[in-house]
C-alpha cells in the first residue's frame, strides 16, 4: 500500500512535517507494510520558508537590505548552490512583519530592500529565483525593487524620482539602458494567489491599503498614482497593465515582477508542488491523507488542500482530510474531492485541548482511519 502524506501546517500548533510524523506513527500501529512518502505542502503564506527549504536543501542566506522605509535591516532568504535556485519572501524586507502598526504608511514605503536581496541572489549565481509577494507594507508598484536591479524613473525634468507610492504620477520615463544584465537567462516564479488589478475598486490601493496605514485621501491619491504609473508601464512594455491578472498583488508588485522581471505569477501552491514534483511522486499511491488547521469554504480557493485535491483528481487517488476543524458537511466535502474526513475537534475536550496536544490526537486519527481501510 502506498500513502502520501501532504499537508499544509496546523498554525499555531502543528508544522507540516509533525503532522506527517505523527500520522506515519498513528498509521503504522496497524498497517507497518506500508510506503509512506511525505510531501508537506504550503500555499506561500507562514511557514512556507521551511516546507520550501525540505525540498531545496538550501542555504540561509542573511544580508543587510532597506527596510520599506529605507532604513537597514537584516533579511533572510534561501539558496542551493546545486540547484542555483533562491527562494526569497519579500515581506523580509519590505513587509508590515518588519513595522509596528503605527509606523504603517504605505504611501512612504519602498520595495527597494526586495531588489537588492533579488541583486544578492544573482550575484551568488541564481538561475531560478521564487519570490514570495505576501504580506507586504508597500503600494510602490515595485519601482523599488526595480531601481535596485538598475531601472531609473524620470519625472518629465529626466529627474530620478524615490522610489516610494507617493511619487508613481510624477513618473513620466523609465529608463532601463543600466539594467543588471545579469536578469538575463534567470527564471522567476512569483507566488501570487490574488488575482486583482492594478487600479480601481478592486485594485491593489482600494483593497490593501488601508490595512497598510493609508487613509481614504491616501488611498484616492495611491490610485490615481497606479492608474498614471500604468500608462507610463503601457508605453514602455506595450502592454495594458490592467488587464493582467493579479497585477495589483502586493501594491503592485504583480504588474511589477511581470515586467522588471519577465515573471511568471503562479499561486504558491502550485510553485511549492512543483518544487516538490508532487505529481510524479504520487504516481500510484491508494491515498494521499492530507490536513490543515481549518477546512472550510476558503480551503477551495487556492489553498494547499485545493491543489492536493488537483493533482488527486487527475491520477484518480482517494484523499483524506484529517484537520484541526472543519465547517463542512461530509456530503460537501465529498463533492470537492474529499473521500474521508475527520477532525481534531471529534476528539478533544475543547480547542485548548486540542491545540496543546494536536500530535496526540492527529496519531490517534490515523490509527482510526489506518484500521478502516
């Protein structure tokens, strides 16, 4: 019998890889011939770094970068020598994990730190580069990073502007005759699992700056820079910013990455897979038990479970959701793909309980489905 164990993290309480522990122990008390493969899983949100690093055997690579608001601070990303891949979070160095909230203003902010770390990972030799785009403290439209990576813009003077939100409508020329030449010949991959435009009431300032320090004049005037700035982007790249997909993620680091860095935006399940070559892996496998701390409705939009449930559906693979909760009825989830379910909260005397002693109870959980099958 094969199994794959491939789960996002319980948050809080259990890491990808402890609830894989703890389900080959529970399991194995009643099935001991059994291939057990574990393929831990995330979606580019907390903890990816580490589900990330199982699969690249990397490097920690630590450097002093700009923080949103220019000020140095130390960052950390990976890399594998031997794959020549880096995967770098630019909420290291550019995000709201970096302020207090009441330093958040995103109209001052900057992704410039983004850029240079990307600048480090070149230098090393990087040939594939992953970035992160969450959590981000910034709405410069990623000029920020790009002026790290060797882009200047112009006000209509031929004056370089800061790289900050505030300036994007004074812009009227980007100049890229300096760009690092070493962009050429490197792949980016940009885990981005929002999918609004650049402007307007579903863009990246009506929707994310608020929680970002800006207020509703800000926001106005952050719109109006986006809506401008685009123009400017349309000349240069020939191409209408506002009609790709995901453009305005992480104040506009979408259309961002896209143009200064001919990214490929993907969500982050999909790149973690990938990474994992999670479906050659499960070739063959009876089941894949897969868990995250809660399966609800959001679990089938572009979350870890979504994508395990992608891939189970194309190889024709049962799949059991073994979580910390669960909102859904059983006829539900066994019409998103979902052929078992059981949960945390089934057993424990309260969620205190469960979230002390989540081990205990997700071995317990296996050992019951262990001898269902």
């Amino acid at each position: 019998m094969k199994i794959v164990l491939a789960p996002d993290k319980f948050k809080n309480s259990l890491t990808g890889m402890e609830f894989c522990d703890a389900v080959e122990e529970g399991f194995k008390a009643e099935h001991r011939n059994v291939d057990m493969v574990k393929l831990p899983l995330a979606d580019g949100g907390d903890g990816t770094i580490e589900v990330v690093n199982y699969y690249l055997q990397g490097n920690v690579i630590k450097i002093e970068v700009n923080n949103p608001f220019f000020k140095p601070v130390v960052a950390s990303y990976l890399y594998s020598e031997i794959s020549k891949i880096a995967f770098i979070e630019m909420a290291e160095a550019s995000g709201v994990k970096l302020l207090q909230k009441a330093q958040f203003d995103c109209v001052h902010a900057t992704t410039l730190g983004t850029g240079e770390m990307i600048v480090d990972a070149l230098n090393k030799g990087a040939k594939t580069i992953i970035l992160g785009i969450g959590g981000s403290a910034t709405n410069d439209c990623g000029i920020g990073m790009a002026t790290a990576l060797g882009y200047k813009f112009l006000d209509d003077e031929g004056h370089e502007v800061k790289p900050i939100g505030r300036n994007l409508s004074i812009i009227t020329t980007i100049d890229d005759s300096k760009v690092n030449q070493k962009l050429k010949g490197v792949s980016f991959n940009i885990a981005c699992d929002v999918s609004n435009p650049l402007y307007g009431s579903e863009g990246a300032a009506y929707v994310y700056a608020q929680q970002k320090g800006a207020s509703i004049e800000d926001i106005a005037f952050l719109d109006q820079g986006l809506k401008d700035f685009s123009k400017v982007l349309s000349k240069k790249f020939s191409i209408d910013p506002q009609t790709i997909k995901g453009a305005g993620a992480a104040g506009g680091m979408g259309i961002a990455s896209k143009l200064f860095l001919s990214g490929l935006l993907k969500p982050g399940i999909e790149l973690i897979k990938s990474l994992a070559n999670f479906d050659s892996k499960i070739e063959n496998a009876d089941w894949i038990i897969t868990g995250e701390g809660s399966l609800d409705e959001q679990t089938f939009s572009g979350k870890t479970i979504n994508g395990v449930l992608t891939s189970a559906k194309e190889k024709q693979i049962k799949v059991a959701a073994l979580c910390g909760t669960s909102e859904l009825s059983n006829k539900s989830a066994k019409a998103s793909g979902i052929d078992y379910v059981d949960t945390v909260m089934n057993y424990s005397k309260g969620m205190d309980d469960a979230m002390k002693n989540s081990t205990y109870y997700v071995k317990m959980m296996a050992k019951k489905f262990a001898k269902e099958l």
